[in-house]
C-alpha cells in the first residue's frame, strides 16, 4: 500500500470542504445537507446515501481509464458475471474457512489446477495458497527460503552468518521489501550492455553458503523478457557438484506464470525442473482477475517449513494458515475460480495468444515509424520496452509519454537500473481487454505526435525523476 501522511496545512484553505451542488441537497431525517462535508476529517453528521456516492462519483472522475492504462500489468476487465460473483461474495472473509467452507474448497481448487498447470511431480503433494498479490507471495516464499536455511546452519545463524538472497536488479521492489524487512543480504546482478536482466553465470558466481536461494523472474517488468530458468537451474546444478552448496530456486511468475504454460508449453520453467523450489504468480495480473489475488505454490510440504504455519481455532474448526495479513475478502478467488472454469486451458491459451499478438502487431508499428528503437518485441510476455532511435535529439521517451497522458494514455517511461542508468524506455503492457482497435488508436495518437515533437529544439523535460512513473 502507498503510504501517506495527513495534509500539509494551507493557509488559503485552512478548512477546506467538498463542493456541494445544490442538487445534492436531499432532505434526511436529521435535517438535511446544509453544508458540504469536510476534506480532511469526519462530517458532524452522516448524509443521504445517494448525496454522498454522488460527492465520491464525481471525483473519481478525475480517475484515468484503466483500460488505457499501459503501464500497469493488473486485469481491468472482467465479465459482468464475474463482476456478480465478487459481489455476492465480498462480505465473506477468506480466512474463515469453517463458516465459509465451499469458498475455502474453491481455493484448493485452484491451487490443486496451478499445481498441475506447473507440472508439479506430485500435484497432489503440492502445498499452497491465495494471497494478496504476488508482492505477499513472494513474501512468503521468501520467508521459507530463510527458516529452510536457518535449520541448516542453526550452529551459526543467529550469529556470524548472514543470510543472503541472488537476483537481477529487475526484480519487483517486493524483493527489496523482503531483503529488508527480513534481513536478509539482497545480492542484486546488475545490467550489462544489453543483458536486461539475471543470467546463470552470474547468478551462480554470487552464491556462498549463506544464499538461502536464487530469485528467477519469468517476467520482466521492465521489458517482458523471461530469465532462463533453465539455465540458472543448471549453472546451480553445476556449482553443487563442485561445491556441494544446494540452493533452491523460487519462480517468481507474477505475470510469466499464467502465460507460459499455455503459449510457451516447450519452455521448461517450473516444477519440471528439481531445482525449483517454489512459483509465485498474480491472479490479478495474466490470471485475469481484478486485483487484488496472488497465488504461491511449493513443490511439496518439505519446501514449506512446517513452523511458519499458523493453526488458529477461534473462528471454529481447524484452521492452517500461512500469510503476512489475516483477514481478506474471499471474492477475488471466487473470481479465479470462475475464470479457471470459465475459460479453460483453450480458453487461456487464446486469450493470452491475443494479447501476445497485439503487442508483437504494435512494437513493429512503433519500430517502423523509424523514430524508435525496440529492446523487446512482446515474444514473451505481451509486453515490450522502447527507447527512441540514436539519431533523434529534439525529443526523448519522457516527451513522449507526457504528450500520450493528454491523449488519455498512460505509457510509463523511465531510466534502467545499475549499470544502465543511461537507458530511459517506454514500455507497453498490453492485456486482455487492450484489442486490435484500441492499439491502432494508439498508433494513430502517436503519429499524430511525432511532427511536433519532431520540431522541438531539445527534450523538453530535464527532470527525469518528476517526469513520469514505473508502475509495476
């Protein structure tokens, strides 16, 4: 969650108030709407319910539209009937399985589908769990890598050794969050030249004895591509034989997860590989569910350390948990469910190729108006980044997404992380709902650009840290 603080006082505006629209000024029964309602603290007294959806309607206006949003990877279209379910289930609190036992069994449901989809050895030995998002997941996936590592080295840690964690600066910031919430070393592979992201090499050369694993992202947020899984497997595998240090992989699929298996079925990226200890993905991402729902799958119990599960018998009956928060809304796994069901293995595979589709059709559209140049094409995940072309001086990435935002699209660009710091991109998620259509407006908003831009003197924007932001 974002974190804020309460409002600077303005001198101008000490007690600043919602504007109040004479329509909105219903009778009730304790006298009705005299004055508009106060930004920053609680009214005196309530308001007729249509007045007060009416004052938060209105300024949610001011709200982009989601479904031009290219910059998020989060789902911002689902069927009515989806839309139903979540209603009909948003006072049921997930946690509590004994009052809500059919809502319970629909979440082993889908974690028993994601651990066939992940070609768990034994799916039915597969232990996992809904959560949040994919930050929580990793979170928790996080946190069995630790205690797995700390049983093995319990005659020196606490003590002399720190733990530490291996993976590519690209990684999501929920990685950094846990190597700092849990004290754990975040040993971060950076860039090079046009290596976007972790490789095996690289990986392997960082690990010691107190790596308690390798994060491998099939994903990129920063262009889309996939790490090579495979390859880190094997470069372990090797530094194992010489060493004999075993370290575990966990996956995180946050968006690669829910792609790969139905358009990618050759690429060998989970449980198919022994080293893999561990997969994450978000529901709410390529899952196509409204946020917020992640999934985190272990190959079986002996990943899963049996002391971070927590049993609790206050809501009735028996209860095995295991997440960083306690109660949450059962409606985004129903929805899971219902999108599982829904759409089947065909169905995922056509929705997903769609999207896979789209983005290639449009990075070539960009890459041909010779004004761009593209560091990823959208062959793997439906995403790709793009910077502009060596020979373009009057304009950068920044003038471009500022110019898009009035047009109503929202295209994030921003500066690569150490060492390529130098590079600033553009970078396009398209998603399930982003069609054929909506990209050709796109590309005709873009072109209709470029001659302006094309008449600057020089970018426009020097602050690059208050031009735009990533969103993940």
């Amino acid at each position: 969650m974002a974190l804020h603080q309460g409002p600077a006082a303005s001198p101008s505006e000490p007690t600043r108030r919602l504007a109040l629209n004479p329509f909105f000024g219903e009778a009730n029964p304790v006298g009705g709407m005299t004055e508009a309602p106060p930004h920053h603290q609680l009214p005196d007294g309530p308001l007729p319910p249509a007045s007060a959806y009416q004052l938060v309607h209105d300024e949610l206006m001011l709200d982009g539209n989601s479904r031009l949003n290219l910059a998020t990877f989060v789902t911002t279209w689902m069927e009515p009937q989806a839309a139903v379910l979540m209603a009909e289930c948003r006072d049921k609190n997930m946690v509590d399985k004994d009052e809500y036992p059919r809502t319970a069994e629909l979440e082993r449901r889908c974690v028993a589908m994601l651990a066939q989809l992940w070609n768990a050895p034994d799916p039915a030995a597969a232990v996992g769990c809904s959560t949040t998002g994919s930050s929580e997941a990793c979170m928790l996936a996080g946190m069995a890598l630790k205690r797995r590592w700390a049983k093995r080295n319990a005659d020196r840690y606490p003590g002399s050794a720190r733990p530490n964690l291996i993976m590519g600066v690209n990684v999501q910031v929920c990685w950094e969050k846990f190597c700092n919430f849990w004290e754990v070393e975040a040993r971060l592979v950076p860039m090079e030249g046009d290596r976007f992201h972790l490789d095996a090499e690289s990986a392997a050369a960082l690990c010691d004895e107190n790596t308690i694993g390798v994060v491998a992202v099939l994903g990129s947020t920063f262009d889309g591509s996939y790490e090579p899984v495979a390859e880190i497997c094997a470069a372990l595998d090797a530094l194992q034989e010489r060493t004999g240090l075993d370290i575990p992989v966990h996956v995180d699929g946050a968006s690669g997860a829910m792609v790969a298996p139905f358009i990618d079925e050759d690429l060998i990226w989970d449980f198919r590989l022994p080293r893999v200890s561990s997969i994450n993905t978000s529901g709410h991402k390529y899952g196509l569910v409204y946020p917020g729902v992640g999934w985190a799958l272990w190959r079986s119990a002996a990943e899963l350390p049996e002391d971070l599960v927590f049993r609790v018998n206050y809501l009735g009956g028996d209860m095995p948990t295991f997440a960083l928060n306690f109660s949450r809304p059962g409606a985004q796994v129903v929805a899971q469910y219902y999108t599982f069901l829904r759409l089947g293995r065909e169905g995922y595979r056509a929705v997903q190729q769609t999207s896979r589709d789209i983005a290639r059709g449009l990075a070539e559209r960009i890459e041909a108006m010779g004004d761009f140049q593209l560091l990823t094409r959208g062959n793997q995940l439906p995403v790709f980044a793009f910077t502009t072309a060596p020979d373009v001086t009057s304009f950068d990435v920044f003038d471009v997404s500022r110019r898009l935002r009035e047009h109503g699209w929202l295209v994030p660009a921003y500066t690569f992380p150490a060492n390529r710091e130098d590079l600033s991109v553009l970078r396009v998620v398209c998603r399930n709902g982003f069609s054929a259509d909506l990209a050709g407006l796109l590309i005709e908003d873009l072109g209709r650009l470029l001659p302006e831009l094309r008449s600057q003197s020089g970018p426009s924007i020097r602050d690059k840290s208050t031009a735009t932001s990533f969103h993940h």
